[in-house]
C-alpha cells in the first residue's frame, strides 16, 4: 500500500515504518490501529492518539488510503516531509 508508493517515488520524504508487536509498543505508539500513518507526527485522518492503545486493526470509513489519497496529503503537506507507517 503506501510503503512502496512512498519508497519506491522520488519525493523528498523521511519514510519510517514501525512494527507493533507487543502491547507496550501500543502502549510507546499511542496506536491508533493499523495502519497508523502519520504524517510530521499527525494522523492523516485528525485520530486522536488511543488512551487505552491496544493491538486491533484500524477502521477507515473511506477505505484503505491508496495512492491517490497518499499524493492528496503530499499535495496538502508537502514533499518535505517525516511519514510514519505503524502496522500490526
């Protein structure tokens, strides 16, 4: 999903991807579900960070952010910018 388009493109973009495996790091990541994609440390989608963090995929009421989505928040956001994918 947004891993390769972001890796594989030539933007000016800090990628960084993060395994939760545990529930001390849903604890550490305040882990919102997965995927968890944060762009300069906020969520894509205004997701407040989990007060009670636990390992549980996320629910997007418009679906996964494909592509498209992705280049609509670099458009917003800019190139220069930190991304933070955290998966479960």
């Amino acid at each position: 999903m947004g891993k390769n388009y972001i890796t594989n493109s030539n933007l000016d973009i800090d990628f960084e991807e993060i395994l939760v495996e545990t529930n001390e790091y849903a604890n550490k990541y305040k882990f919102r579900g997965s995927p968890t994609i944060l762009i300069n440390d906020n969520n894509i989608y205004a997701l407040e960070a989990n007060e009670t963090p636990s390992l549980s995929c996320g629910f997007y009421n418009s679906g996964l952010p494909y592509e498209k989505t992705l280049n609509d928040f670099i458009i917003l956001f800019g190139e220069s910018t930190k991304w933070t994918m955290i998966n479960y």
